[in-house]
C-alpha cells in the first residue's frame, strides 16, 4: 500500500478525510535535510572545538538590523548551508530525470517540469555538491574539513529520503520479483510489493517488485553508522567524504541491478545514468581514499582558516 499525501496515510490510520494534500516524499525529503543537517551542525562544532576548522565569515544580521559580514563559529552556517543546497539539489534532481527521459520531455515538457514524481538523486547530489562548494568559498570555510563532516549527514539524509519513495511510491522500485529466490524465513512484503495507490498510478501484477528503496535505506543506515564510527580518523582533511563517494558508488550500482531504469547506450555499453554516475563515484571516492590515506597536520587545519 502506498500513501502519496498525508492525507492518505490519515484517512487509512483513522478513517479520517482531512485536507492535507502535503505530499508524503516531500515531507521525508525535508525530514531528511533536517536530521542531516542536525547531524552536519553537531559535527562541525566538534571539529571547532578541536581545532580543525575555524570560523565563518557569512553576512548575518546584526542587532540594528543591517546586515554585514561577522566571523561566525561554522555550525551557525547550518541551516542557511542547508535550505540553498537543498533548492538546489531538487534543481538538479528535476534536470538529471529529464536528461534520462528526453522523449517524455519532448512529448510534455510541462507536465515533465511539473510531474509530482521524477527525481535524480545523482543529480541533486552534483548540484548540490557544486553549490555548497561555491557556498564555502564565499564564507572562507576550509572545503576537505566540512565535507568529512557531511559525508555521514549526506548518508544519512538519503536514507531517509529513501523511506519516502517507499512511502509514496514514487516509481523507484525494482523489477518484477523471482518469488522462487525468496528465502523462506523473509517475509514476503521483504521481497515483493505491488504499491498499490502509488503516486505514478501504475499498477504492478502479482507476486510485485522489489522494494528496492527499502534496501536502499538499510545499505545507507549501515553506512552512515560505518561513517559516523570513522569521523575522528587520522587521515587528512577529504578521506571521509572519500569513502562516502566510494560507499554511495558501490551502494547504488549494487541497486541498480534489480532496479527499473532507462537504459542508455553509449560507446557499445548498455547501462543506465545512475550506473555511470556511480561507477564515477566510485573511482573518484577509491582514489580519494588511497591518496588521502597519509596522517593530517598536528591541528588539521588549514592556516587560511585559522581566525
């Protein structure tokens, strides 16, 4: 069963029709970037208070009610960091879907700008990347400290953005599943779901799919607990997000395997977008790690930063 409003998921708990047409994936994307950027504000205080990075210089307002530039401890950027990579993400989330469906674009471009489903993940993890960075250089904050601090936010936000595709049905789902696979100790909504009332209107035969975004949220949890446990690491600044990209990379192409997506063909290769980005991702995050993989300064940090 799928619920794309909370209106929906009301009226099935309660009986209850009231008008709450707030929709279900929205509501956990923002709970998301929420909890995340709790975790990034948490993270980056403790890497202040140690002395691996220094403060911010960010317009703020101040008590007259002018506005203008004030160094600021890096956490009290939090949530201005969060809302703009946020809007720009969703940017990026809308364009890279429409790059992988150009003929249902074609066919309706309104509709496709507008649909309530559709999303990339990678491409609101690149824009998003290409903001905060363009973000952190306008307030002075050091680049490889910060995005150790977010690689365990950024896996954890996506996790639980994964739980509002499943909630909703989105449409990222997977392929139909092999019940003669299905170990008999699992239960069965573990392997085949047919989302029934989900948000594409696409109805789904029996036995079902796999759910793929509830392994998705599993694979991400585990990996942000195996982030979260290597924050304090010896290496320098970058190794963490690193091993994010690597994680993210490997996590992705795994699900792809058993996932429905458009398929492109390229140079005789015959994959999809989220694969190519992955694999991307993966090599970029594995030579991270490895050239990343020395001990940092005695303070890890950079002298730019110290204020």
């Amino acid at each position: 069963m799928s619920f794309p409003y909370l209106s929906d998921l009301i009226y099935t708990l309660s009986g209850f029709r009231l008008p709450l047409p707030l929709p279900m994936f929205g509501l956990f994307v923002a709970c998301g970037a929420i909890v995340g950027g709790a975790c990034l504000g948490t993270e980056l205080r403790r890497l202040y208070r140690g002395g691996r990075l220094g403060l911010a210089n960010q317009h703020r307002r101040l008590a007259d009610g002018k506005m203008a530039l004030a160094w600021v401890e890096p956490q009290m950027v939090v949530s201005d960091f969060t809302f703009i990579v946020l809007l720009a993400g969703i940017v990026g989330s809308r364009v890279f879907h429409i790059l992988e469906h150009l003929d249902m674009f074609m066919a309706d471009p309104a509709g496709m700008i507008l649909s309530r489903s559709g999303l990339s993940i990678f491409g609101g993890l690149i824009f998003g990347t290409v903001t905060g960075l363009v973000l952190l250089r306008r307030w002075r904050i050091p680049a490889p400290p910060f995005v150790d601090a977010i690689a365990p936010a950024l896996m954890l936000g996506y996790a639980i953005g994964r739980i509002g595709c499943q909630v909703a049905g989105d449409g990222d789902w997977g392929i139909a599943a092999n019940m003669a696979l299905k170990p008999d100790w699992l239960p069965t909504w573990f392997w085949a779901q047919n989302y029934v009332g989900n948000i594409a209107g696409i109805p789904i035969a029996a036995p079902g799919v796999y759910p793929t975004p509830v392994y998705e949220t599993l694979m991400c949890l585990g990996c942000f607990a195996l982030l979260w446990s290597l924050r304090s690491h010896p290496f320098r600044g970058g190794w963490l997000f690193a091993l994010y990209l690597f994680l993210a990379g490997v996590e992705r192409l795994l699900i792809e395997q058993i996932r429905i997506n458009v398929k492109l063909h390229m140079l005789g290769l015959v994959c999809t977008q989220a694969e190519l980005l992955a694999t991307l991702f993966l090599a970029l995050g594995l030579a991270g790690i490895v050239l990343l993989s020395r001990p940092r300064n005695a303070n890890g940090m950079s002298p730019a930063n110290r204020e």
